[in-house]
C-alpha cells in the first residue's frame, strides 16, 4: 500500500468512525508537534530571553553592514532605566543582537534606536553600550555590575574614543580605542582589566547604532570571561544616550539572559529528511492502527 492510497483510506474510516476520527487527530496532534519541534517553531513567546550564538565557517564579520549577520539568530532583549544607583535613568528600551562564532573568534553585532550620533569629547556625554559576562558562568552574581563573591566581565564601547581612534594614523589600534576590557564585583566597581581584549566597530545609519563587539574564544582568565563552544553562559547589556545626558549610572539595563553555543550547524537538507522520516513513521503508525483496532 502506497502512501496516497493510504491517506485515502485513512480519510474514508475518519469520516465513518468515531474510534478513527479520534486516531485521526491524536496522529495530526503528533505531527503536528513533530515538525514544530523539528523546525524550532514556537507558538507563544517565552518569558525569558536568550542569546544563540550561530556556528559558521567563514571568519565572523567584524563590519556591522556584512551580509553574514543575516545567518545569525536576531533576539530582541528589553531594557529599563538604571535606578539601583542614583543618579539613575537610561532612556533607550530594547538591543538587538545576534551572535556568530567561526572557532577562533566570536563577535556580537548590538544594535538600539538613536536618532542622534554623540561620537565628540566635550560637555555632552557620548553615546556607549556595554556587554556583561559572568567570570564563573556556574556560579551567576548579581546582574548589576556583579558582587564581591562573583565577578562580571564588561565589555564597553564609547563612540567618542571609537572616533578619536579612527584619526589614529595607526590603523590597527583603531578597533581598540574604543573599548575597554573591564572586571567589576560590584555597582560601580568596574576597574581597567588585563585579559583577552575585546574590540568593536560601529556604524550609524541615521536612526540606529550597530555595534559588532569581537574577542577571541578563550576558556578565560582574571579578566575575561569564558566564551568558548560548548561552555553556555549567560550575558547582558547596558546603553548610554549621550543626548540625554546619560552617563556613568545613567544608563538603561538589561537583566541576564541565556548565552547559548550552537551544537552544530542547521542542515536544510538533514531537516527535509528528517520530516520525510517523521511524516513516514506517522502514517505507518496510523495505519497500523487503523487494522489493529479495526472491527
């Protein structure tokens, strides 16, 4: 019996019997379930966020505008205004960001709304963002900054020292210049660290900053976290608008989220076999049933 012929004869039984219309749906409901399991589709959202960090072959971009960010997953992780330590605020509500890792380099493209680019020293502060990784992944400290038991790595970019650097006749310092490689076991006692040093570059386009922070995978040290494949970890964020004034404490937060290494790279072609398989298995089981329960 082919599959056709099979589905036909499922269909007429399910017209005619109440025991086959139940076997109908419970072999829909699995299949269903199959393939929304299959293709990591989610019906509702969860309340949690995480952060996937896709596996690609070619060496991760390092230019917000690459064309390879489009193979990342984009998470959408909300903010809200610092108001653990005054002067408190922070006006921006959400980052986007995706993440790619090629084996020797992982890097963060991070990207918010701002209409106004603030990338000159002077009296207005400069626009900045920071990505914050727990030093000891096993053991999370406190979101903010850490605590003295458990110590955070911070990543910060300034789009001023970023500029400045840019003037550097000396162009490989230039993604350097506007970062900083920070460790901090608590609000407001984040220090300069030695460790692997995280570089980024930027771009604004008018409406939004795009912010691609990079380092090298290491198990880490004293003053750098451990991001390396098969180590998950955990990760957040913090932004400065320099139009509104926003400096040092005022900034808008996010709390932890999941930081997760992809296991293996997605096979378009591995997941339309494997529904081939689930599809097969699921009309052979209901037509097992279909004789066996048969009258």
């Amino acid at each position: 019996m082919n599959i056709m012929s099979t589905l036909s004869s499922i269909r007429k039984r399910i017209q005619t019997s109440p025991r086959f219309k139940s076997l109908g749906i419970i072999g829909l409901v699995v299949l269903t379930g199959a393939i929304l399991s299959l293709f990591d589709i989610h019906l509702v959202s969860s309340a949690s966020n995480s952060v996937d960090v896709v596996r690609i072959v070619e060496a991760v971009p390092t230019d917000p505008q690459s064309g390879l960010w489009d193979r990342a997953k984009e998470s959408e992780i909300p903010l809200s205004a610092q108001q653990i330590y005054q002067p408190g605020g922070g006006s921006t509500r959400s980052v986007k960001v995706r993440a790619l890792e090629d084996g020797h380099t992982i890097a963060f493209r991070v990207s918010w709304a701002d209409d106004s680019r603030n990338d000159t020293l002077g009296s207005q502060p400069s626009d900045a963002a920071a990505v914050q990784f727990p030093i000891d992944p096993s053991n999370l400290p406190y979101q903010c900054m850490g605590q003295s038991s458990s110590k955070v790595n911070i990543w910060q970019w300034k789009a001023a020292l970023e500029k400045q650097g840019m003037d550097n006749v000396n162009v490989a310092s230039m993604e350097a210049a506007g970062t900083r490689n920070l460790t901090s076991n608590g609000i407001c006692k984040a220090v300069d660290s030695p460790g692997v040093e995280p570089r980024a570059r930027s771009y604004h386009d008018g409406e939004t900053w795009h912010v691609v922070f990079y380092r090298e995978l290491s198990q880490g040290d004293f003053g750098s976290a451990p991001l390396v494949r098969g180590v998950n970890s955990a990760v957040a964020f913090g932004i400065w608008n320099g139009a509104q004034g926003e400096a040092r404490g005022m900034k808008a937060v996010s709390t932890w989220n999941s930081l997760l290494f992809e296991a293996t790279e997605v096979s378009e072609v591995g997941n339309i076999a494997t529904l081939g398989l689930v599809l097969a298995v699921s009309v052979g089981a209901i037509a097992y049933a279909m004789r066996r329960f048969a009258t």
